[in-house]
C-alpha cells in the first residue's frame, strides 16, 4: 500500500510540474470555496452558542463532502487496472496540493521587484498574501513572498502530501478542506464562527509545519542557524504552527522577515531583495525533494527488511 501511495504522490508532483493547476471554474478547492462563502453569507456570525454552532456545521459538512469525494476518488482508481489507478489517484492527488503554483506567485512577485516596479510587485504580492501590501517597500515586499513560500510549503505541499502517505485521498482532502476553510474563515475577525476550523487547521498542521521547518533547514546553506532560529524565532507569530518554517526560512537564508505591525523574524538579519526570493524559491525545491528521496529510502529499506 505504502509502496502504491509513494508511487502516485511522485506521479502526482510530476503532474504539477508539467500542467500545474485547474482553471478555477474546474477546481475542486474553488468549488469548496464557493459553497463555504453561500454557507458563510447565511450562517450567524455573533453569538456565544450559534456562531460556533455555525462554524461546526460549516466544517462538518466540508469534511464530510471532501471525505466522501475521496472515497469515490479512491474506490473508482481501485477499479482500474494497475498501470491505469496510479495516474488516475495522481490526478485526483493533484488537486490537494499546488507546488508549482507556489513557486510561480513568488517569481511573479520576484521579477517586477529585480525591475524597480513596486506597483506590479505589490499587485502580485496581494495575490499570495492577506496583507495590505499597497504601501510596502523591497524590503517588505520581499519578505511578504520569502514567508509565503515557507509558510505554504507546509500548507499546501508537506501537509496534503504527508497526510496522503499517511491515510489516502480521504485524509488529503480532509486536509485541504480545513486548511481552505481556515484561510477563509479562520482569521481572528471572524471570532467564534472560525473558531472550529482554525482550531483543527492548527492541530492538522503540528507534525507539517515542524517537519518543514527540518527539511528547510537540512536544505539551505546554514542548517544549524535555521534550527536555532526556527526554535527561538517560531513563537513570534500568533500561529503555533506557522512560525516554524518561516523562522527557518529568515535565519536559513540570514535575513530579516518582517510582517509591518505583526512579526519580525531573525531582527538582526539584512532586508532581504529579490534574489533571497529565489533562494527561497530553491531552499523549498530542495526541501521537497529531500523528503521525497527520505520516504523513498525509507520505503524501500522497509521493504527489504520484511522480505528478508
């Protein structure tokens, strides 16, 4: 089995690379969204008992369609002959993570920066961040990107990928069901409604965001300095979770991550530029595939073991 799983998220990640994501109107994750903003513009949103109640019924009725959409998902590949259901659960994989997408939000932010045009920087920051980037700086514009690109490696790659490995479609959609409901959902200005999802985004996401936090670390040039980091800087920000591999991304690449009247991460750093985007462009691919070739060996050692 586990063999079979490695062999569709490899399949999966190729399937990124080349094609990378569904046009909205064909997105599953655009789907979910959509049916969580009509629930969102009729559930009550004040109210000690009814908002959380709210919140509860909106984060069920994901997980219960997410779940039950990886059921069928897993049931019909399992139906196919072998060298058809791997491609098949791939292909409905694809649709849990976005590797390609990430990288390719930060170099849309990267390339007007590197050119002096901040405007076209801050538009494209805006489409992979919640802050108001209209007054930002290089500085501050950088920084926006190098977070995200920490913070959604384990968001949208580590963790769908890792709970895939773990329990199959079932739990990759799961996952991204919460994770999507929390970034709609789960901020502070919702209170109690968002409560519910946030909360199990956060437990969702312990092992992911620590374990990206390691392979960052072991995949930058200054390993010792991003575990320390990572372990003195995480707590800087409101998640518990999120502060892990953005602290190891700002001490692995030595600059100062900052997020204007919320966090700074390694204070001391340099401001970071247009090529630390890059680099944390690259720290990411290679963390990836750090953890791809480790649950490879990992897998394969195993196997030996019980056969011999």
């Amino acid at each position: 089995m586990i063999r079979r799983r490695v062999a569709v998220v490899l399949t999966a990640l190729a399937l990124d690379a080349a094609f990378g994501e569904l046009p909205n109107q064909y997105h599953p994750v655009a789907w979910l969204g959509r049916g969580a903003a009509l629930f969102d513009r009729m559930a009550p949103h004040s109210g000690r008992r009814s908002a959380p109640a709210a919140g509860v019924g909106l984060l069920a009725a994901a997980l219960a369609t997410a779940i039950g959409v990886g059921q069928l998902g897993r049931r019909c590949s399992d139906t196919l002959p072998g060298w058809l259901s791997v491609p098949v659960e791939a292909a409905l994989l694809k649709q849990a993570f976005a590797a390609r997408a990430l990288l390719a939000h930060a170099e849309a932010v990267r390339e007007p920066l590197a050119l002096g045009a901040l405007d076209a920087a801050r538009s494209a920051a805006a489409r992979m961040v919640s802050r108001d980037t209209g007054s930002l700086d290089q500085a501050l514009l950088a920084s926006a990107a190098v977070e995200s690109v920490a913070e959604n490696l384990s968001d949208s790659v580590v963790a769908p990928l890792g709970w895939y490995l773990l329990a199959g479609l079932e739990a990759a959609f799961a996952y991204r069901a919460v994770n999507t409901l929390d970034a709609m959902v789960g901020y502070h200005a919702r209170g109690w409604f968002g409560t519910p999802a946030a909360r199990l985004d956060d437990l969702l996401n312990f092992v992911p965001a620590r374990l990206t936090a390691l392979l960052i670390a072991c995949a930058g040039g200054a390993p010792r300095a991003a575990l320390r980091g990572a372990w003195s800087d995480h707590a800087a920000t409101p998640s518990p979770n999120s502060g892990w591999p953005m602290a190891a991304m700002a001490h692995g690449l030595a600059v100062r991550l900052e997020k204007r009247g919320h966090h700074v991460l390694n204070a001391p750093g340099r401001p970071p530029g247009p090529a630390d985007i890059m680099r944390a462009n690259h720290t990411g691919v290679l963390a990836l595939g750090a953890a791809l070739l480790l649950t490879v060996g990992a897998v394969y050692e195993g196997g030996r073991r019980w056969r011999a």
